[in-house]
C-alpha cells in the first residue's frame, strides 16, 4: 500500500525508552511505504533530564535525524521534534495520561 501523502507526525527513535529502531531504519521503512514525511519526536523528561540522560539522547537524536535528513534528501522529508514532559507537573496539576 502507497502512503505517498501521508506523513508521520511522531515517530520515536531507539534514542527514547520506547523506542527501537535507529532513524536511519526508519526512514528507510518510511521509503518503502511510500510517506512524504516523517518527524521524530524523542522524548525529553524535564524532571529527570540530567539523571536518566536525557541530554545526551537529545543530543543524539537531533544528530541521528541530521544525518537521516541529509541522507534521504529528494526522497523523504525529514523533520526533528522533541516530546517534552514535565511527569511532576502533570500529576500536581492533577492529570492522569
């Protein structure tokens, strides 16, 4: 099946806990299914930033998805987002998700 105007809006890498696949992969299976875009939105929890390293995936992500976004240039629209959460904020706020 030919996806050819469908993007992916949130899409998350092996650079989030939930995610597995390198962008590189997934841009090359976003190809394959025929989308105009994709945009990679890693996560980022504000209130563990630096003990569970976010930084560094952060860092690491915009990296990757540079690279993705070079390497399949003409074929696929690649786009770089970030999934920001404050955990500690949403349950003071009263929000369960």
């Amino acid at each position: 099946m030919e996806f050819k105007k469908q993007v992916d809006t949130h899409v998350h890498t092996d650079n989030s806990p939930d995610g597995r696949h390198s962008p590189m992969y997934m841009c090359e299976t976003a190809v394959d299914m025929g989308l105009r875009a994709v945009a990679f939105t890693d996560h980022c929890e504000m209130e563990s930033y630096c003990g569970d390293r976010y930084d560094r995936s952060v860092k690491q992500s915009y990296f990757e998805t540079a690279k993705a976004k070079s390497a399949f240039l003409g074929k696929l629209l690649v786009l770089h987002g970030i999934e920001m959460a404050n955990v500690y904020a949403d349950e003071a706020c009263g929000k369960n998700y």
